[in-house]
C-alpha cells in the first residue's frame, strides 16, 4: 500500500461498474501476490504449449468468462452476457 501525504489524499468515490467506464479496459491497475503470480506463471507455461495467447489479459478474461459461468450454473447471477 503506497502512503500519501494529507494533502494530496482526495476524497473516497465509488468505482462504479465497469460497464459504466468507457475507458475501463485500460484503467484496471492491479496488483498481484506472489502466490498468484505463480499460478499465472503455470497458466501462461501451459498455453504457451497449446498455443493460445500467454497474456495476462488474455487469462483474466478466461477466468472471468469461467467465473462468471460458474456464478449463473449456480444461480447467483443472470445468465445473460
């Protein structure tokens, strides 16, 4: 966590949906834990052997579209995409 100094802290705003952000694709600043990076790691060594894109965004969007499959099998969420 990156400290600032008081004057330069602004004001909590809600981050709002990502459909809501035209821009969202090239906004999403993350950081990953050691532990994930190496679990990426895996991932990308295995697509790299299937010839699929070794991408970090590549896998995010693979994992979304998994999740989000899981959450509707589950009837947590819509199934609507």
């Amino acid at each position: 966590m990156l400290a600032e100094f008081p004057a330069t802290l602004s004001p909590l705003t809600s981050a709002g949906m990502a459909r809501q952000h035209p821009d969202a694709p090239k906004q999403f600043g993350i950081r990953l834990s050691t532990e994930v990076m190496e679990l990426v790691s895996e991932i990308q060594e295995f697509r790299l052997r299937t010839q699929q894109s070794p991408t970090l965004s590549s896998i995010v969007e693979v994992a979304i579209e998994v999740y989000h499959e899981r959450l509707a099998k589950e009837g947590v969420i819509s199934d609507k995409q």
